[in-house]
C-alpha cells in the first residue's frame, strides 16, 4: 500500500535524477478557462512523460543482487522508454513488450535506450502472460506499469511538487485534472494531495469512449472498457482501472472527466501556441478538460497534468494544421 | 552600465513575475553533439521568449509617475511582447512599433496583451525616428530592445540561472552558446557568468548572411550586416551590435558562430522530438551550433540558450515534415 511516506522516500531517489518540472500559465487559456490554468509540463520529463518517476522509483528500490538480473515491462511506450532509462542509469538489462501498433517513435526511443524491445499484437496475444513467461525464464523483475505501490509512489512525487508550486503561486484550492490510464499517476498524485495540500483534488481525465476509470468511480465497481484500440490517445488506453489504484481513486477523487480526441488535439495545438510544449493526445486530455469543460470544474483556479509529448511528428502535424 | 549588482536587483524584481526556466538535456542531442548538451529553454519563459526578463526589469525600475504616463518599444516581435506584459503587469500603457512583415503570430499575441500596435515599413521607414517622435508625443518612455543597461540587467538574470543550475549538473567549464541579435541577452549573460561561474564563457550564434556579431569581434569594430530582411530568423535580425552591448561582448564572449537557416530548422525538429519544445528559427541556432559545431565547441559540455518560442505554426509544420 503506498503511503505519503513512500512518495516521499521516492523522491528522495529520484533527487538529482528526475527533473522537477515547472509550472506553466498563460493569460490566453485562462481566457479560454474562464479560470486560471496551471499546467504541469511532464511532457518535459526525463524520457518525455512522468513514467520515468515510476519506472525509477520502482528499479532503485530493487535489491542490488536482484536488480542486476535485470527488469522487464510491458507499455504502449512511454512506461517501456521510462523503465528502461532508469534501468540503463542503474546498468541493468531491460526487456520490453509493446504493442505492434505503438507509435513508431515510442518503439524506436525504448530501443536506443538501450532495452530489447518484444512486439506482440494488441487484439490477439495476452501482454501480461507474455510477460510472466519471459520474467520467469530469464530471471528478470516484472515492472507493472500502474498496479504497483513502487510505481505509484514514484508518480506521487509529481503530486508533491504540484502541492509546493500551486502553494507558491497561491492556488490552495482547485481540481487537479489528471490523464488516466490504469490509475498510478492519478492515485500517486491523490495520495500526495491528500497528505500535502488537502484543498486539491485529484480529478481522472479519459478519453472518450475510452472512460473506464469515469464509470468505475461512478459505479463505485471496477467497469471495463469495450475496446482496448483505436484512440489517438494510446498512452492511457487500459482494459480497466487497477486493483491497487482503483480503491485509492475511489476514497480520493472527485468525478472522472472525458473528452473527445478533437478537443485533445485542440489541446495540443493550444499547448504549442500558448505555452510553447509538446503533448501528445493522451497527453493532452487533462489540459482539453481544463479549457473545454469549464462547467464541469469547480473554483477561481484548474491545475491540469500534462503527462507526456511522444507524439510522432505527423499527428502533430496534422494538430497544428487543424487547429493552430 | 550593467553591473552583477544591476543583474541581481533585476533578479530581485522579477521573481515571483518571470519563470526561472530548466535545464533540459537529452542522451539523444549528447549523441548528436559528441558531447552532453545542456539546453536553457527560455521559450518556457513568460510570453514564450527571455525578452520579458529585460521588458519587466526596465519597466519595474521606472520612477512611478514617469511609468504611469506609459512605454513605447520597437521590435520584430518578442521584444513587443516582453514590454506589453510587462506594461499590462504595472497597469500601463505600452505603444509598440513593429515592422509589418513581423510574424502574424507576434503581431497579435502583442495586441491581445493589451498594447496599442503601430506598424511600419522595415525596409522604407527609420523605427528609431517614429518612436521617438512618438515617445515625445505622448510623454511614452521608450524601452529599447538591446541597448540599455537595464534591459540587459534583465537579460543577464538568464545568465545567474545558468550559472547555478549548471553547477548543479556538475558542469562549470563549458561554452555557452546565445542566440544573438543586437547583444542584449549574449552581453547580459556574459556579465552574469564573468561573476558567478567564471569557466563558462558566452559565445554569440547568428544566421549565416546575418553574422554581424561574429564579424565585429573578429574585427575589434562594429560592423553591418548588409541586409536586414529575409532571414526566417526574423526574432534575431538586427542592424549591427550595439553600442552599450557590443564592448561588453569584445571584453568576455569568445568568437561568435554561425548556422544555416536548415540547420535552425534541424534543430527545431530535434528540439520537438527530444526535448518536447517548440522553438523558432532565430531561438535555435543556438542549438544547432552546439549540435552541428562540434568542432567550434571545446570541452566535454556545451550550454545552448533557446531564446524563444513564437513561431507561425506553418513554419513549425514545415521543420517537422523536414527533420522530423
């Protein structure tokens, strides 16, 4: 079970390894928001998303005898690109299983950081046993993307620091929208609020057709997504919200929020325009919540989640080209 | 003429009001340079460029009933910027003169922070002559773009940034590579580092055609550039150095470089793909100096300035379908 006091031993691992990113503004999308719009950049990240948190929270935890067998991980990409640049900044071997179908950049990133990438089809092999097998042949450490309190409190230090830069700028109150996937970034951050800065609140962002975490909150049961492809938004496409995370989003989280893949790629051109970063969709969906659902967001302030710019260059592109 | 002492009480006024932007890096550009690259992402900054640190220093230490009658600025677009936020965050007026060829994008982000635009003809009409009458009009006090100690203050608290967050990453050798137009930014950091981090040393980068800089310290006197248009580098195009600035880059910046207009693009591209920034062509020959100078860079570190982000989203297209 992640506590503060793991979130807070993972940050004392990541000190001088992870970056400690800003927190961005702009009067054109307060204009937008009809509110003050405080954005966290994790696109700007080390390996260009929070994953890396996660992914180097859980490797330096290891014992150095079983860290040295290596680690394995299974991601559409931007947890494979964080597992294995903090596998390659501890020496260790890194073996990863993607989905054929993640985006070529993602692929070719995993690779030159120096992990053995493994591709399996996403609608007709199963990820998990795939990776058990390999994990139990060669020895090599399962790293799970989100069900995993080491990862999750890695992710809780962009909570932490979200806590100290809102405070600073003199925001003790608002939603804190967060891109969701399985739930690790959304639980860590809610875990940090709550001990930190009790006037935020953590807030899951789907895509929409892709809102499983929304209707578990609101079922108050795990629910399932229909389909597991086919969103521009694949970095935080999963079959259901965690074991692990999932109670944490229900005893922590205000109501899911989801937006369509234009308002993300919106998003994306207004995060280019106005502040000057890269997101990707999935990226993106905190930040087009914050903007284009005002009426769904309470307070003077909104802090939205920018968790990661792997984006191939012609679906950004085609971003600019729509909406910019 | 600027002082460290003029640099730190710019530092002063502008904190809690400019962004103390990151040090980015990534092992993909190390690889490219032969060397670990450090990037000062200054597109980050308050309306995307470091302009509005020169901006609010010199509108801050206005006596108050001469900032109350208002500022006037020319410039091609960042300069525009600084000063109107600046302007709008005293509660001002500002009045800026701006070529009309300057970036769409420039002109109106200049309006829509609340400044009264007038444009002109750079090829036909004199900027200097129509802010002076202008300024003399209206009792406007004119904040030049580079030419003014206080500007430079400003500019140079770039420089005691780099300073401590190089420092942090272990580098205290290394050059450090500016985006140079009239010398504002390269002079005011040059200043900062001479005090705080003597083994860094600031080195001017230009667009090839457009090298005044480089060929004035080469000479030992200002020279001319011959054309002033037609540069996609528009943000760093100017005349020649300045009179204020350009001894101070002959006295401590060592020999200045220069970079293609593709390799300015090259650079935007790989700054999109690695680095999840968006950069323009004149806030990115810095970096591709460092990336594509090897052989003009020594040591084992190079710090390059990204000096701005506003860019025409059309251009920004183009570098991607390019390079990336």
């Amino acid at each position: 079970m992640t506590s503060i006091t793991m979130i807070e031993a993972a940050a004392g691992r990541l000190n001088g390894h992870a970056r400690r990113t800003p927190l961005l503004t702009s009067p054109f999308l307060d204009e937008i928001a009809g509110r003050r719009v405080l954005v966290k950049p994790e696109c700007l990240q080390v390996t260009g998303s929070f994953k890396f948190r996660g992914g180097w929270s859980a490797v330096s935890a290891l014992a150095p005898e079983v860290r040295a067998k290596g680690v394995i991980a299974f991601s559409s990409g931007n947890h494979a690109q964080g597992v294995a640049a903090a596998a390659k900044g501890h020496g260790v071997p890194a073996v990863i299983i993607m989905p054929s179908d993640a985006p070529k950049l993602k692929i070719d990133n995993t690779r030159a950081l120096g992990a053995e990438v493994v591709l399996y089809d996403r609608a007709k092999e199963d990820r998990d046993a795939l990776g058990a097998k390999l994990a139990a042949e060669r020895g090599l450490t399962l790293i799970k993307p989100f069900d995993e309190p080491l990862v999750i409190a890695g992710q809780g230090t962009t909570g932490l620091e979200i806590a100290a830069q809102a405070a600073e700028l003199g925001v003790t109150e608002a939603d804190v929208l967060v891109c969701c996937g399985g739930g690790g970034l959304t639980s860590g951050i809610a875990l940090a609020l709550e001990a930190k800065a009790p006037g935020l609140r953590a807030r899951p962002v789907e895509p929409e057709g892709f809102d499983d975490v929304a209707r578990s909150l609101k079922a108050g049961t795990i629910q399932r997504n229909d389909r597991l492809s086919g969103s521009i938004c694949d970095a935080i496409v999963t079959p259901q919200p965690g074991d692990i995370t999932f109670p944490i989003l229900k005893r922590l989280c205000g109501p899911g929020l989801a937006v369509s893949e234009d308002e993300a790629m919106r998003a994306m051109a207004l995060a280019f325009l106005r502040l000057k970063i890269v997101i990707e969709p999935g990226g993106a969906v905190a930040l087009a919540a914050a903007l284009f659902r005002p009426e769904a967001v309470a307070g003077d302030a909104v802090i939205a989640v920018a968790s990661g710019g792997n984006v191939d260059a012609d679906l950004f592109r085609q971003a600019l080209e729509r909406y910019a």
